[in-house]
C-alpha cells in the first residue's frame, strides 16, 4: 500500500493504517484474509474453547502476516474463564477437564498476538515498510447473558448460572478509559451492529451503549450477533465536555453499503475512513499530548465513531442448510504517526 501522511488540525501527523477485522470464527480456520497492518479478532475463535481448538486457532493466527494482531475471547472461548469453566467446564469437552493455564497461555505466550481481557495496550507500529503510527486499543470479552456460556453478566435465565456472581454492565463498560482509540468487544453495544433477524430484537447493551458515548473511540470493532455483520458510522451530539457523567448521543447514523459484500468475491469489503482520494475523513482529531497522555478537553475532538460487527460466521447453530462464513471488514483509518 502506498502511504500518504495527513497533518492534524491539531496535534500530531497522521498516516493511513489498514485495519482488518474478523470475529466468530468459531474454528473456521480457512477465511481468506486480506493484508493489512493491524489484524483484530472479536472474539469465539472456537465452538467450545477447548485447547486444541485454541492451538489450531491460535497458530492459524500467527501464521498470518499482520505488524500487529489483537484478540479478544468471546462467550464461547470457554476456558479462557476460568471462574464460568471451574463451575460448569464438566458440562463440556466430554467431561474430559482441559488445562486452564495451558489454554490461556496459548495466547499470552504468543510473540505475534496482543491478548486483551479487560485491559488497554498500546500498539506501536515500528516497521519502516509500515505506516509506523500507534494508537490505544482496550479489548473486553464480556457480552449480556446468552444462555450457558462464558463471559456473561447481568440478569440471566439460565439456572445453572445463578452460582455464578454476576458483574453489571455499567461497572465493566465503566472501565475503558477516555483516550483509548480502538475498542474491542465481543458484544455489540444496543442499538448499533446488533439486530437479529432470528430473535427479531437488537441484542447489544445498552450500558456499552452507554460508554461508547462516553469514550468516543475512533474504532468500536465487535462480533456476537452472527446476522447483524456490518458498519455504522456515528456523529455524536456534544452537549458537554466528555467525562463520566455526561454520555453524548448519537445525532446520526449512516448505515455502511458492503461495496463487495459476495463472499466468493476477491474484492475486500472496505470501509476508507481516510483522506486518502478525496474521501470524507473519520471526524476525529488527535488529543494525545506530545507525553502520550490524554487530553482532558477530549469532547472537542472524537466527533465521529465508526463501528464494525465483523462476525465471519453467517448462520447460528444448528445451521440449517450449512454452515455460511462472510469475508472479513477492511478499516482503513487515519492514525497518529509515532513519537
């Protein structure tokens, strides 16, 4: 990809980086995936989280030529909760106990994966061919209760979980800071990339909802609702400065049109959010200072949030009529170049 370096209004240059996203892959290991500078995986690699399920996902995902890959589980990536598999793990795999500790490590361990569970990082593109920007990504696993899986909270109906202490939403959602720039979560957030035709209602919460106007992240990239793969770009309603108390809302969506949207199509399905050929660029401004710190005028800037549900697999179980897969969401965005 040729490189084309933009000045901010304010604050640093930025520079095009190319951003591929996947999620519930759910042990698909075949998925053509496009080149790129950063690869990001939603979540549910596999069916059941079993380690040799993780082993042939997570060494498919090293294998992929990608700066940076960043992974967060999902509700089905069941080992890697320890405190949902050290309850009920002996409803799955067979009865046969797998190796929490091996499992987990599978992914910290990797010296190509960046595995996030409720925590941020700082990604740092450095390789002269690349784009060399950085940016703040804060990934999360947790999604609403969904029947008998990992990673849940919140009210729940199904009695084998009631042993399980249950966080709320808003003190999980609560906890990604106000600089990060790219938001991974295995849920969508209410409302946004989360309608399923199968239960005819939005299944996305409303407390992630409510963060997402708090932070304002340049990149919300989610999975879960299998039908609902898509984008949506936000303009947010600033009536304050951004802080906890004061949530924006949305003063618009424009709904993304898959310009390739056949699967058997080697065309990507992109969404440029860049300056790049005259395109209308993400509204969005860079407030980190020149010590990496975030500003605390941060409202004046995150005007616009693109959101990306970028789940692979189609069809929900039992897949009546097959098993369908779609390709993966390319995200170009405009980044910060590197200190």
């Amino acid at each position: 990809m040729d490189r084309e370096e933009a000045p901010q209004k304010q604050g640093r240059a930025t520079r095009r980086t190319r951003i591929v996203c996947i999620s519930d892959t759910h042990n698909s290991t075949a998925v053509k995936i496009p080149k790129g500078d950063v690869l990001i995986h939603a979540g549910d690699l596999t069916n059941q989280g079993s380690c040799s399920e993780l082993s042939k996902a997570v060494q498919w995902l090293e294998k992929l030529d990608f700066e940076a890959k960043i992974v967060i589980a999902g509700n089905h990536d069941i080992t890697l909760d320890k405190r949902f598999y050290a309850q009920l793990g002996h409803k799955f795999h067979n009865q046969e106990p797998q190796d929490l500790a091996a499992c987990e490590s599978l992914l910290t361990t990797s010296p190509t994966i960046t595995y996030l569970c409720n925590e941020s990082a700082t990604i740092r593109l450095r390789n002269p061919a690349g784009p060399m920007t950085e940016f703040k990504v804060y990934g999360s696993p947790h999604v609403p209760h969904c029947g008998l899986w990992a990673f849940c909270y919140g009210p729940d109906p199904h009695p084998d979980l009631k042993t399980l202490p249950s966080s709320s939403g808003k003190e999980i959602w609560d906890a990604i800071p106000l600089d990060t720039d790219i938001l991974v979560t295995h849920t969508p957030a209410l409302a946004h990339c989360d309608y399923s035709p199968i239960s005819e209602r939005h299944l996305g919460c409303e407390d992630l909802r409510q963060a997402l106007g708090r932070v304002r992240p340049r990149l919300h990239v989610c999975g879960h609702v299998h039908q609902a793969r898509g984008a949506e770009r936000l303009r947010w309603q600033l009536g304050h400065e951004a802080d906890e108390a004061y949530p924006a809302s949305v003063a618009s969506t424009e709904i993304w049109q898959d310009p390739n949207p056949d699967p058997l199509s080697a065309k990507m399905s992109l969404i440029d959010l860049t300056r790049r050929g005259g395109n209308r660029p993400l509204d969005f401004e860079n407030t980190l200072s020149s010590g990496g710190a975030a500003s605390l005028d941060l409202g004046a800037g995150r005007r616009e949030t693109c959101v990306v549900n970028c789940a692979i697999t189609a069809t929900s179980w039992p897949h009546m009529g097959g098993k369908k897969t779609r390709k993966p969401i390319v995200v170009d965005l405009d980044l910060p170049v590197g200190e």
